[in-house]
C-alpha cells in the first residue's frame, strides 16, 4: 500500500467518531511513512480540513435524513443521492490518479455511499481498482435515508455488497467492530465480515481519587437526543438531590435547536454543573474524560442497539468506569468486554438519575476495577491495531495479484 484515502461523507464538524478516527489515522500513517488522504464532506468546518488537511469532496452526509415517504419515493432518493456519490468520486478519484497501490477505507457507508462508489469502479479497468475497505459502522435496517423501510434497506445493501464483490473480487474487505452488525451483514452477503478493532489512541490513564469528598461524572458526547443529551437535568436533579456530593461536567457541543431548554436548564445548574462550549481539542477532550470519576454514555438503546461507541473504548482504555442504559451496545459490552460500570434500566430521567445514585454509592469500588482492567482495554483498541489489520489485508491484495 502506498496510500491510504478515507472515505467519510459525515465529516463535518470536529467532533464525533469521523474527525477522531481520522485524526489518529492521520498520525499512524506519518509513524510509518505512509501518504495519507481524507475526503470529507463539502460542508466540512475550516478547522477540520486545516487539522487534517482534508479535501471537500462529498455532498451529502451519510446521516442525511428526509422525511418518511412511500417506497417509490424513497427508491427514488437512494438513486438520485448515488448519483451524486458516483459523481463525487468521480471528482476526487480522477484529480488524484487512484489505482491499485491505494487502499480505500470507507470508514462509515449507507447505500447510497456503496452504489456510488460501484458506479464509479465500473468505469475504470479491473487493474486500476483499489482495494477497498469497508467498516459497518450502521445496521443494514440504517442503509435508507431517515433509517425508513429495514427490510428494503437489508435487500438494496446485499445487492450493492454483491456488486462490489463481482468487481473487486479478494480486493473487498467488509468490516465492524460490532459482532451484531458483523453477523447481520455475514448472513445478507454470504461473505466473511471481519472484526476490527476500534482506532484510538489516548494518552496514559491518571489513576482514580480514592475517597474523594465529592463525585465527578462528565458527558463528553455531542448534544443530541439519541446520546441522551436531553435525559441530563432531570437525571441530574434527582441525583443530587439524593447525592450532595455529585458533580457534571458536561460538554455542548453544536447543540440542535431542539436542545436550547435543555441546555437552559443545565446552565440553571451551575455550580454543581459546570457546561463546556463547543469542540474541544484532544488533550481537553482527554483531560474532561481523566478527571471525571465516571463518564455519563446514556445512548438510546433503540439507535444504539448494534452501534459501537468510540468514547466507551476510550473511557475504558483511559480507567475511567461508565454510567449506560440496559438495552444498548453499550450495556453489553460492558458486560461482555468487562468494563467497569453502572447501567441504567430504562432510556429515562428517572432510570439515569437512580443509575447515578449507585453510581456514586459504589465509586471507589469502580474506580479500582476500572483500573485494574485498563490495560486489556488499551490492547484491544488501537490505531496501531486497526492499521495492522488494513495493512495484512492489502499484503493479501498484493500475493494474490501477483499469483493471478
């Protein structure tokens, strides 16, 4: 491999999994000499590109949503969003001269992302394909527009997998990094889906407080409803009204509209809770998750359900022990993965305000099992890792090149 191109039409805002994965990918690149090139979206914000050197390539994001419609209508979006794919990489591909000695990852992909994608392979020769790495990062029910119609969805995907697979043939590689995505997609396309590790890379992990007067928790997510943005002041207010001791840090960042009174009423909080503005470069980022006691994840369990979450790897690899809701991704890694944590029954106030409770009951005992598992965390998600697992596929692209 002589290059690795990122893919990610959900590049837009320095925040989320898009920018951090690419941020770490960029440094694992420049420790073994490899180029490095990310795609982003067209609206992606200065700082991003001139943080990653990015190119605005992609018109439309892979969380674009449009209104529930009929079937037809929503066929007819696919194709028309695949199109504009298929011209998308026609404008990024053609300007830098792609060929087999690259490798695409597409890191987070729809439907629409995988049809373009097929549409523009289909006009270059079989040995100016590059290897392509796909990551499953949505559910296949989440390939449409708004996640409508899962079952259309499963289908128009086996059948994009399919057509990617007649054209890059060993040059293909799907990936997840959740085994429920993993299997659900293995069983669609009748083609192995690999498990990946997670790429991150954080600093090394400040040990717990032990018998701290009071109890720290930080939400470091975005300020959406489906991370549980809007759960917080009631969660909080019954909590601290049980535990005096209690504090929060929690970061707003790009808040929708939808979310003003929510952060209204956090900031009627202070000073037991403290809101930080907007993105945060990675030593803040890391240094809010390090000096928290636990860190607040109260994603949706029905959005949830298969996705993975960066920021439970990376609260687990830095020792810091979680607060979930029963039900998600989240919740059963903490199970199956051992990291330390306390879930919440329900996607509710209520639930997360009693979670909270035993969270700040039982601190010291999940500081130090946090701590004690750390190390396994650090080894099983990592930007070196992840790199490994790309580059042993495209040395398998190569030897079977060679071979054919």
């Amino acid at each position: 491999m002589k290059r690795l191109i990122l893919v990610e039409p959900g590049l837009i805002r320095a925040t989320g999994h898009e920018q951090a994965h690419a941020r770490v990918l960029a440094a694992e690149c420049a420790k073994r000499d490899l180029a490095f090139l990310v795609l982003a979206n067209r609206n992606a914000e200065d700082g991003v590109v001139a943080d990653l050197a990015a190119r605005r390539v992609f018109h439309i994001s892979v969380y674009a949503t449009v209104e529930r419609s009929g079937v037809m209508d929503m066929i007819n979006t696919k194709r028309a969003w695949s199109r504009r794919y298929r011209k998308d990489f026609h404008a990024a591909f053609d300007r830098e001269c792609v060929d087999q000695h690259d490798l695409l990852l597409l890191n987070t992909v729809t439907i629409s992302v995988l049809d373009g994608l097929g549409s523009w392979l289909a006009t270059r020769r079989p040995e100016e394909r590059p290897a392509t790495a796909v990551i499953f990062r949505l559910g296949a029910e989440e390939g449409l527009p708004g996640r409508h119609y899962p079952n259309l969805s499963r289908w128009l995907y086996r059948r994009s997998i399919l057509k990617l697979s007649g054209q890059l043939k060993w040059r293909l590689l799907l990936a997840t990094d959740t085994d429920a995505i993993g299997s659900e997609f293995a069983r669609l396309t009748q083609r192995p889906v690999a498990a990946v590790p997670l790429p991150i890379s954080v600093p090394e992990p400040a040990p717990p407080r032990q018998r701290s007067p009071l109890v720290s928790v930080a939400f470091p997510s975005s300020a959406y409803a489906h991370k549980g943005f809007a759960l917080l002041p009631d969660a909080l207010r019954i909590a601290m009204g049980r535990r005096s001791e209690l504090r929060a840090t929690i970061r707003v960042a790009n808040p929708p509209e939808a979310m003003a009174s929510v952060v209204e009423r956090l900031q009627a909080m202070a000073p037991q809770v403290r809101l930080v503005q907007g993105a945060l470069p990675p030593d803040r980022y890391y240094q809010m998750i390090s000096q928290a006691d636990g860190i607040l994840l109260p994603y949706d369990p029905v959005v949830f359900a298969k996705r993975s979450s960066q920021i439970l790897a990376e609260a687990a690899a830095l020792a810091r022990p979680v607060i979930v809701i029963a039900g998600s991704f989240l919740d059963r890694e903490c199970q199956l993965a051992g990291i330390a944590g306390v879930t919440a029954e329900a996607f509710t106030g209520e639930a997360l305000g009693a979670a909270l409770q035993r969270f700040a009951a039982g601190r010291d005992l999940l500081a130090n099992a946090a701590w004690a598992s750390c190390p396994l965390h650090r080894y099983r998600h990592s930007a070196s890792a992840f790199m490994n697992q790309l580059l042993r596929f495209t040395r398998s692209c190569e030897a079977a090149t060679s071979a054919s």
